[in-house]
C-alpha cells in the first residue's frame, strides 16, 4: 500500500516559478505529480484547499491530517504577562515577502494618538530578519525605539517568550498557494494559548481556523479598516480564549488519525 504525504503543493507550488522552469520542464512536474495521485492509495496532504487541488488533478483517494503542537513542549508552561506592557512578538522568519507594512503603519498611528498605548507597546522579533524590514522600522519615529531584535532563540527560550507575550504575530505567505498553508507555528501558537494576530491571503485556511477556533483575529496584508480596532481589543484585553479548542491538533491525536488511515488500507 502507498499513501503519497504532501506537506506542500507539487506542480501548484508559488516557488517554482522562481526555478523559471522550461514549459518541458512544468509539463513533466505535472506528469509526474499525476502519476503519483492516480496510482496511490491515499493522497495525504495537511489543508482543505491543497486537498481540494489534489482531487481536481485526479487523486482517487484524499485525506487530510494538518500539522500540530507537541504537548510535551508545553509540560511546565505558564503564562506569564507583565499588564504594564502590551507585546506583540513573532518569532522565526520575517522577510520581505512577509513585511506587515500595513501592521507597522497602524501601530505607529496608534501610538501618535494614544500615549497610553505608545508607552505599553513593545515588539519583540527573534530570527532571521530582513534588513528591509528593519529599514521600515527605523523610519518610523515611534516604532523605532519600541522594537528588540532578540536574534536567534534557542526553541526553549521561544517557548518562555510565548508565555510573556500579549499578541502571537503570525505571518503566512501572500500567495495563491499559502492559501492552503497552515504553518506550524499556527499550532504551537495555539498550544501557547496567547491571542493570535494573523495576516496572509484572503480566504485562506488559517483564516478560517483562526475565525472558527475564536483564536484571534486574521488580516489581509493590504489591511483594512478593522484593523485598528482589532488591535485596540487586543490591547485591552477583549478577546476571551477561555472557549476555545484545540486538544484535535495535538500531535498524539494526530498519530491517531494517521494509524487509523493505515488501518483503513
């Protein structure tokens, strides 16, 4: 028995196009990839839109076991807020094709009007960062003195940062393919229990959990009118995570479901 595990797209990821592949070269990916999801047993992927794709290239067989948190990560976690700050902190990659410039704008209009917010606020960012992200934040005159880069983290050390942060950022990739992304951290995040403030495409997957899971709140990266507000909820400490649930994404119960599916074949 075969099941073919697609942790990502194949011939739909964005990233090939980078390759400048040859129309030869697309047309064997898309051969190839055909051949795999016809003859396998079970199509495997992590999101309902990749699996969505899958069957419309012709998968006979799809199911769908998204990525989740290690419970044994958060064996002696406990949250750990200072109410004399409010910190918003993201902690892995932040390059150019994930610049919430939107975020930075909002968050420096923010702290001109309201000098409660602006001496609360703090960002905190660990990992690699763009330059040209920090370029936009050196150009702006409030956030500049209230953003740290903390460099590299051990997973320990970012585990303690999660329980003395206000706001998870979460950023997704703005593509047609990141629809269907959910990033690992999107897990860890939630095992973390701290509000989640998302941005990414539009009606993307992570959109709809966060949304579904009443976890926080999702943005596109064009920003809209929300925005603002949803911040201002998040400052004051509106958003009641006391309902929500997330024991399914679990990687225990997640091997569950994938020594179900074995037993099933």
């Amino acid at each position: 028995k075969w099941i073919a595990d697609f942790r990502d797209p194949w011939s739909n990821l964005d990233l090939l196009e980078n390759f400048k592949l040859t129309n030869y070269s697309k047309k064997r990916h898309q051969e190839l990839e055909k051949k795999v999801i016809e003859n396998a047993d079970v199509t495997l992927t992590v999101s309902e839109s990749w699996a969505d794709n899958f069957n419309t290239l012709g998968a006979k067989n799809t199911s769908i076991i998204t990525n989740g948190f290690d419970s044994n990560d958060f064996l002696n976690y406990n949250i750990n807020i200072n109410y004399d700050k409010f910190v918003i902190g993201h902690y892995g990659l932040l390059n150019h094709l994930r610049n919430p410039v939107r975020l930075w704008d909002v968050l420096e209009k923010l702290c001109l009007e309201n000098q409660l917010f602006r001496n609360k606020l703090e960002i905190r960012l660990s990992g690699t960062l763009d330059p040209s992200v920090k370029n936009y934040l050196d150009n702006l005159p409030y956030l500049k003195d209230r953003y740290l880069d903390l460099g590299f983290l051990c997973h320990k050390s970012v585990i303690e940062e999660y329980a003395s942060t206000s706001v998870l950022l979460l950023l997704v990739f703005n593509s047609n393919s990141g629809k269907g992304n959910y990033p690992g951290k999107l897990f860890e995040y939630m095992a973390a229990k701290r509000p989640i403030l998302a941005f990414g495409p539009e009606d993307s997957d992570t959109e709809k959990i966060i949304h579904s899971r009443s976890i926080g709140f999702f943005h596109t990266y064009e920003g809209d009118d929300l925005l603002k507000n949803n911040i201002l909820d998040l400052f004051n400490r509106k958003l009641d995570l006391s309902k929500s649930s997330i024991e399914d994404f679990d990687r225990k119960k997640l091997t569950e479901k994938l020594v179900d599916l074995l037993n099933s074949i």
